[in-house]
C-alpha cells in the first residue's frame, strides 16, 4: 500500500460509515445527552444513565460514540461538551439544533432511495417513507401534522438566519409594493419591512399558511403595510399592482419547464421596468459545487418535489431573458444563497 492510498481509503471509510456518526449525532439530542452534560458537567457513566433513564450499558455505547466523534470529552470519570455540541445545549428551534429532528425523521430513512429516485427520475424516497397520497412533500405534510410541525421549525430558523441578511443587502429603494410569491408566514416580509419603511408588501401562499402568515403580521403591527393572500402559483395567475417579484427558497424545488412558467406569470404580473428577485442557494455556473448544491438537489429529487435541484446562476439568467427579464447582478448571501436579480423590459 502506497502513501497515497491510506488517506484515500480513511476518506471512502468517513463516506461510507457517515451514517453512525449521524445517528450518535442524533440520539444524543434527542435524548437530552448534551443539554444535560453542558448543565452538570462532569458527571460519570451512572450518574448520565440515571439521568436520562437509559442502562448502563446503551448508555456506554452513546458515551463512546459520542466522544470518539468529538461530540464529548471525558475527563477522568467525567463527561463534558465540547465546541460541536454546545450549539446543541439550548436554543432547540434555532439552526443548528432544529436541523437535527428534520434531518432524522424527515430525511434520514426516505435518503436511502436515492438511487432509486434517479432511476425512475421521480421521488420514490418520498412515497416510500412519507405517508400519505400527495405527490410532494409540502402534500403530505399536511397529511402528517407533527412532521410538519417539524419541517416548519427547521425552515423558520433557516428562512430567519437568510432573511436578516436579505433586509441588510438586498437593494428595494426602487421598489414600492413587493409581490412575495410562497413567503411563508412573512419572515422575509418582516426583515425587509424594518428595513424599508415604506414598502408594501403582499404575501402570496397556500390558504394554511396565508392564514398563518396573517396572524404573524398582525402580532408584528405591520397589518398597514403587509398582508398575505391566498395563492396556488401553479394554477393562478399571479396579482397585479406590484413594481417587484420575490421568489426566495422556492424555485430551486421545481423543474426548469415550471421555473420558466412562474417567472413569466412574474412577467405578466408587473410593469416595465419592474424588478424581479429570486433568492436561492448557488451552485458554481461550472457545475461542480458547493456542497449544499449537491445535498439540496438530491434532497428535492428523491424526497421533496422530485423534479427540482439547485441550478445555476447562468440558469437562472437564461431563464430571465426567456421571459422578458434582464439580468442585473447576482448578490451573494452567507457561504452558499445567493439573490439573482433582474429587471423587465
């Protein structure tokens, strides 16, 4: 065996065996293990299994995983958290934490179809391990309430931790009314209404959470400026009255054939010069990263939608200039979002 091929070898093994250290991951959370250990640290192997009503020996098993991945340390006889799970100690509804239950009961076992889905190039992990008879997640998230009370926690820590960043740099003082087609329950319209005082905007959603979002605003005092109506974005044509269009965390769920027909319902709903902004995680125009590129649309295809993925900037350009849009710059967004922004002609 050559130099070069152990570290190749250590790197496959950490591809291969990833899915142990997700579980130590995961069962420390949901247990408790981390918030517990922050509290009173240093407490002994008895003592955790006491704690958190498990055996000595199950409890064991968590300890050592949980340490080998540097999730714990010990000292002595004594447990400890480390820089990896403090963030994991409190703040349950927050990224990283809210992340972790999504990811397990929402991700984790439907995942393994992946391959699957790219051969029947449709989402099989999604009807084989999501219950229920709609033909993409947000379907059947209704049909399983504490999954969707899950999925909504994640992206609200998600949809808060972008759309502070969006308020900040995104550029509206051209825009007077804000058309926000799937905003959700107005996270997006709240940071971009601090931001500009004098914009309008108008929440387009599905009936649920239109209601949701209503509530939110109305709690928020922005019942003047805000409101939330409802939308289905496929079947709907998309109201007049606005001078600019957002899509944030929408258009990367579907297919290139629908992005096109909502960004020319966009199109047909504002006036010349009108601005349209479309918030999405990048991926390189080269095709070869980041990382969450290739985890989202491996998520879309096999569980969400399966039809989506995250595409180009160049995608999205092209696309623009299809239905009457020109490009006019690309704002990134954190490590890896970025905002493709256009203006009609």
């Amino acid at each position: 065996m050559t130099q070069t091929e152990v570290p190749i070898e250590v790197e496959l093994r950490g591809l291969y065996k990833a899915h142990y250290r997700f579980q130590f991951l995961s069962a420390g959370f949901q247990l408790g293990l981390f918030a517990l250990v922050e509290k009173e640290p240093g407490l002994a192997v008895r003592e955790i299994a006491a704690r958190l009503d498990l055996k000595e020996q199950p409890t064991r098993i968590l300890l050592l995983g949980c340490t080998v991945f540097g999730l714990l340390c010990k000292d002595g006889e004594g447990y400890h958290t480390t820089p990896l799970s403090k963030p994991l100690t409190a703040n349950f509804d927050e990224s990283p934490a809210s992340n972790i239950p999504w990811e397990q009961h929402g991700i984790y076992r439907a995942m393994a179809w992946f391959c699957e889905s790219l051969k029947e190039d449709t989402n099989i992990g999604l009807r084989r391990e999501i219950p229920g008879t709609a033909p993409t997640l947000y379907g059947r998230l209704a049909e399983n309430p504490e999954l969707e009370s899950t999925f909504h926690t994640m992206m609200s820590s998600v949809s808060r931790l972008v759309g502070a960043e969006l308020g900040e740099k995104l550029d509206l003082s051209g825009c007077g009314h804000l058309l926000d087609i799937g905003g959700g329950t107005a996270i997006n319209a709240a940071s971009l209404a601090a931001r500009w005082p004098d914009l309008r905007i108008t929440i387009a959603d599905l009936p649920s959470v239109a209601t949701a979002a209503n509530e939110k605003i109305e709690k928020l005092g922005l019942a003047d400026r805000a409101r939330a109506v409802s939308l289905d974005a496929f079947h709907d044509e998309f109201p007049t009255g606005c001078d600019g269009v957002l899509f944030a965390h929408f258009l990367e769920i579907w297919s290139p054939e629908r992005i096109q027909e909502l960004l020319a319902k966009a199109a047909r709903a504002l006036p010349p010069g009108g601005g349209i902004y479309v918030v999405t995680p990048r991926q390189d125009d080269d095709g070869t990263g980041p990382e969450r590129a290739a985890m989202l649309s491996a998520y879309f295809h096999t569980i969400a939608s399966g039809e989506g993925m995250v595409y180009t900037g160049a995608e999205y350009e092209q696309w623009f200039r299809a239905v009457g849009f020109e490009p006019t710059g690309r704002l990134p967004l954190g490590a890896d979002t970025v905002v493709i922004t256009g203006r009609k002609a």
